[in-house]
C-alpha cells in the first residue's frame, strides 16, 4: 500500500534523496520548502513541492500543508552557517511545530533527522547550539505521545551508498543515500516507533539492521 508522506525541510540533501527513493516506488511525496525557486529540483525527484516557511508560518498553515499524510518526516535545518537563535527557531521550533501540525490531523507517525550527540542540556554556543537545539526537539518529540523514530547520524558524506550499517555508534561517516534509505526502512517498519538509535556505516543490511531495532 503507497504511502503518503510529508517531508520537512524538502530541498535538504538528506530529504531529496529520501523523497526521491519513496516517489520512486509510487508513494505520494510532499516536501515542505521555504524558498519557491528550489520547486523545480523537488519535481524532478518526483516529490510535489508544498512552499511554507517553516519558521514563520502558523500552527494553521503547516497544519494545512500536511493534511491527509501518513507519515510526517522532519529532516529540516538551520544549516551550519547559521546563528544560535535560528538553531533554536528550526532545528528545535520547527520540529515542535510538526508535533502539533501532525495532532491536528491525528498523524501517528512522525520521523526525526537529528544528530549524534543531540543533548538538550549541551553548554555553549557554536556546535553545542545546534546539540542542544536538536536535543531540545528530540525531547519534545519524545513527549509528544506520537508514533516516533528519532534517528541520529554519524558525520555525513556524499559517498556512494554502501547499504550497510551500524546503529550501536555515531563515531563514524555515513553516506547520505544511506540514511535516506534507512529512513525509508524506518517509515516502512511501524515497530520502529519509539526507537532513537545512532547510525554510521557498518556491516548489517540496512533492512536488517531496522529490524533489528523493531524486535528490540
């Protein structure tokens, strides 16, 4: 049965190459983005661009935006170029405000991107913003009563997929084909709900690996 899923921060590298692979195999793919000239770029991976600021948009609007899916997916960011105080308005605000777009039209699934060593108690600026920021939402995600999968890369890479990994680390490298492939293993996998695992490359089937994760 195809899917429909909504993707948060729809241009980012990760979110394209998810959103390719779930339209690829006839899923219905909605990516959320704030900028209406990257369209194009999400039509050529099959995906139905939705153009929405994150950031200053309404509960309402965001709400709107994602109506009827089954699946939400928040793979939006900041960016590493970007102050502390937008670290907190995305990276943590943005992912608190799926939370609620995704109760109001009673969507049990919701998936997060964050990062290895995400901590809400993380002390300083810089990188530690951003881990805190990230914890910060994964806290909130945590608590929101949804169906949710927090997934934690490693450092990510532009590497051709290996289609093996490891979920017990996040000291490592991961292609980022690789994660939105687990992402879709995830999506797949509804017994994943409640798992926060660490994910670099490694030796186990990324099939495998996300059902390992499910019986655990």
């Amino acid at each position: 049965m195809a899917l429909d899923v909504a993707i948060a921060g729809g241009h980012g590298q990760i979110a394209l190459r998810l959103g390719g692979l779930l339209a690829a195999r006839g899923d219905r793919v909605r990516g959320l983005i704030r900028n209406p000239d990257h369209a194009d770029d999400l039509r050529a991976a099959g995906v139905e661009p939705v153009v929405l600021d994150l950031e200053a948009s309404d509960a309402s609007a965001l709400a709107a935006a994602v109506a009827g899916a089954d699946a939400v997916v928040f793979a939006a960011g900041a960016g590493p170029g970007s102050g502390e105080a937008r670290k907190s308005t995305m990276d943590r605000d943005g992912a608190v405000k799926l939370v609620e777009a995704a109760k109001a039209n009673a969507i049990e699934r919701y998936v997060i991107v964050s990062s290895r060593g995400a901590d809400s108690s993380a002390q300083g600026d810089g990188f530690a913003a951003y881990l805190r920021a990230k914890g910060e939402a994964d806290d909130a995600v945590r608590a929101s009563g949804l169906a949710w999968t927090i997934v934690r890369p490693g450092a990510l890479t532009n590497a051709p997929a290996g289609g093996r990994v490891r979920t017990d680390t996040g000291d490592g490298e991961i292609p980022r084909d690789d994660v939105a492939a687990t992402l879709v293993a995830v999506l797949d996998t509804p017994a994943t709900a409640g798992a926060t695992f660490l994910l670099v490359a490694g030796e186990t089937p990324i099939a495998d690996a996300v059902a390992r994760l499910a019986a655990s």
